[in-house]
C-alpha cells in the first residue's frame, strides 16, 4: 500500500466527506484521486467532492467537512443543539430539519447546500432520513463569545454547537419565522437548568428587542428558577409594542403579543 493511501486511510473513516481541495493540499493529486475511485478507494459525489465508502454520508459528515477542511465558522444551533444535548424531546430518527448557525453573507459551497439532496443516492435508509438545511444567524448579538459554543459528539463525529443558553437565544430568535410560538415554547419549558450567567451574558449582548422579551416573558411564565437572578436593567428591553404573533393577545409586562392561552387572567388585568 502506497503512502498515501495509507495516509488516506488513516486520517479518514467510512462516509467521511472528502474535498479535493483538503486532498490537494495533502499532496493527493485530483489524478491519483481519479485513480483511488477507479480502484474503490473513494466514491464520487460529484466534481472535486468525494466520500469514503463503506457507509453512506450522512449530514453531520458534510458539516464536519464543512468545519475542518474549509475551516467554516458554523455550528450546530438552536432546536438541533437542544435535541443532540438531551435539552428536547423532540428528538426524531429522521430528523427534518438540521438547525445551523452561519455567519451573515459568509460564503457555502453549493455541494454542501445541495447536500442532503443528492446524499440520498446511496440508499433508501439515507433517503429516509435526509435533512434538510436551515439556517439561522446570532447576529443579534452585539459580539461573540466562544464559551457560547461546545461541542457535541453525533455518531463519533464531534461537532461545534451552540450550549444550551445559546440555542435558547436561536430557537426564540427564530419564532414565527421558522419555528411557530407554541413549539418553541414547548421546548423551552424543559429547560429549567440554564445557567443564569450565561443567560444574562447573552441576553446583555443582544440587541433584538423582541428575542429578549419573549425569553423573559417564557422563564416568567414557566416559573424557571433561574429567572431570578436575571437583572433586567441590564437587557435592552426598548419602548412600544412588538408583534411576536400575528393575532396574539398583549402581554402587558413585556409588551409582546402572544397567543391567548399564554396569558392568565393577572397578565390581562
């Protein structure tokens, strides 16, 4: 076995997503590339992107090729971050939508976009369970901080995620648009155990009005204990009336409009 097929074999596993250009630069030719398809050693996926057979790729294959061989700041966020870290029982095996955080105007490959779609030709188990991509943005908030971030293992693969504080911040960045009031809501009422130092850091960073009051309006409304030591005189709360749901009842103490059964007689009054 040549060297570097041997290295090949080393720094890779089965369903791994190889890009020519990580190969390249690893002194693997697009020609000997060529020669390790013809022999079986890769399968094409399409022009300068490959997998290792041997097990089809999956989507947390093309993010982690996405993170280590282009070096892409992107993570796993919101309602997939709460789900893999135990914080939703929303789990499902054939999961519809994978939640990723990128940074505004940063440049995806289009094999990575069209991922799930063309993923899907290795198996009818892979076609099942083929996600889809949705993306969403922290760029509310006024700077990051890498303890925002850890990292999660999915099926041996260790990816960058949103900690729970964060992904709290995503999943109610995200409602009506991507994800209704009453769902997010749901999945927020399990999270009773985040850290308020880290709740009141990222709330203090964010400067989307409406995010903030809905996270407080939820810990107020689902009695968190750690709603207590938020301080918040510290968070830009605003002036004036914000529609979080189109048709909703005003909630008075945070001036938002949420759904009717969300508000007790008290917050009416």
């Amino acid at each position: 076995m040549s060297l570097k097929l041997n290295w090949l074999i080393q720094n890779t596993a089965p369903g791994n997503v190889i890009l020519q250009s990580w190969l390249s630069k690893n002194e693997v030719s697009p020609q000997l590339a060529q020669k390790y398809v013809k022999n079986g050693w890769l399968t094409k996926l399409r022009s300068g992107v490959y997998a290792r057979p041997g097990k089809s790729p999956s989507w947390h294959n093309a993010l982690d090729c996405l993170e280590k061989q282009l070096n892409v700041p992107v993570h796993i966020a919101g309602l997939t971050s709460l789900t893999y870290q135990g914080k939703s029982h929303y789990l499902q095996l054939h999961e519809k939508n994978i939640w990723l955080e990128v940074p505004p105007q940063t440049p995806l490959p289009q094999w990575f976009r069209a991922f799930p779609e063309y993923s899907s030709q290795f198996s009818t188990e892979t076609q099942e369970s083929t996600p889809n991509w949705l993306f969403v943005t922290s760029n509310k908030l006024l700077q990051d901080d890498p303890s925002d971030l850890t990292e999660i293992e999915i099926n041996d693969t260790q990816l960058k995620a949103s900690r729970a504080e964060l992904a709290a911040f995503e999943l109610l960045n995200s409602v009506p648009l991507k994800i209704s009031f009453e769902h997010a809501a749901e999945v927020f009422q399990g999270l009773t155990s985040l850290s308020p130092r880290k709740v009141q850091s990222i709330l203090n960073r964010s400067k989307t009005i409406k995010t903030n009051r809905l996270f407080l309006f939820l810990a107020n409304y689902y009695e968190h204990p750690w709603i207590s030591r938020i301080d918040e005189s510290q968070i830009k709360l605003g002036a004036g009336k914000r529609q979080v749901v189109a048709g909703g009842t005003l909630d008075h103490r945070y001036q938002i409009t949420v759904p009717d059964s969300f508000l007790t007689k008290e917050h009416k009054q």
